[in-house]
C-alpha cells in the first residue's frame, strides 16, 4: 500500500527532521503505517542519523589510528562522536515506539549501547588496541542497518552503491624497472 499524499506531506514536513536527499518519504511504501507509528519515524530519524555520524566519525578515527596517528584520541572529532552519541542517546530515552516501532527502536537501543562501548574505548585505547573499537563499532553499524529495515525512512550509505565502486578495481603491474609501476584496471 502507497501512502496517501496527505500522510507523505507530514512526513516530509517533518520541520526541524532532516530528511537528506535520499531519503524522499513521500516514494518509499509505507505498509499500514499509522499516524502513531508515522510521529515515530519523524521523531527517531535524528537520533538514528546522530548514532550514524557518531559512528562514521569514529570509523574516521579508527583509520587514522591505523595509518599511525597517534593523537587520534586528542583529536576534536572524538569528542564530536561522543556528543553526537549522548545527543542520540538522550532523544531515544524520550521516545516511546509504537508497537511497529518496537524492533526498530530496539535496534537503535542497541547500536547506542555498543557504540557507547566502542567510544569509551576509543577514549582509553584508539590507538594500543584499535581491533576491540573496530569490533563495538562495527556491531554497532550492524544494529542501524537492521533498524534500517524495520521501518522506511532510515537509510544506510552502502558504499558498494556508490559511484566509485562502479569501477574495476585497480591492480598494480610491475613493468620492466622494478621500481615502477603502472596502474590498470582488472
């Protein structure tokens, strides 16, 4: 069932909700989605996108650590993520889903728990013991995907949609001179 273009305007009025360019409400099918259930989606989506910048910040953090930086942790994008992630989690405290939202809230619930884990951490270890931050913070993603499909309007960016992924992967090809390269694609 389509949602009716009076339902779709509320949605996408949703005033202060960031609805982001691809996420237009009013062409996702909404299945029975009733108006309880409609004021939750509205109210979830920014702590959820909050929990996604957190998240995407620490991955950040996490390749720097791996390149070497060691002031990872002093970095200000650390504690950006931490406030995003007390953001999200106080929004979510306030909200009460709806029987439909009970899963995806559930979900949200726990990338904010893991994610929480994964940021304590950071703030202790991100650069001694990335793997264990990598972990908490890759659970955590996996929880907002699942949330992404328990409701419409939660998109996940999936990379391997992205316009570079279009492309063949690049391969290194020794030429004569060991001690250059030439780049082409497989």
């Amino acid at each position: 069932m389509r949602l009716d273009p009076a339902s779709a305007r509320r949605i996408a009025d949703g005033g202060h909700v960031p609805l982001g360019a691809a996420a237009d409400l009013s062409a996702v099918a909404m299945d029975d989605l009733d108006d309880v259930t409609i004021a939750y989606v509205l109210a979830a989506r920014a702590p959820f996108d909050a929990l996604r910048r957190s998240s995407a910040q620490l991955a950040g953090l996490l390749l720097l650590a791996a390149i070497g930086s060691r002031e990872g942790q002093d970095l200000p994008m650390l504690d950006l993520a931490v406030a995003a992630h007390a953001e999200a989690t106080e929004a979510l405290r306030g909200l009460t889903p709806p029987p439909r939202g009970a899963h995806h809230h559930r979900h949200l619930l726990l990338a904010a728990s893991t994610l929480g884990g994964a940021l304590a951490a950071a703030k202790c270890r991100l650069a001694s013991d990335g793997d264990v931050v990598a972990r908490l913070n890759n659970e955590a993603i996996a929880h907002l995907r699942w949330a992404s499909g328990a409701l419409p309007g939660f998109e996940m960016v999936a990379v391997s949609q992205g316009c570079c992924a279009a492309h063949a992967p690049a391969q290194i090809e020794t030429t004569t001179m060991p001690t250059r390269h030439a780049w082409r694609a497989s």
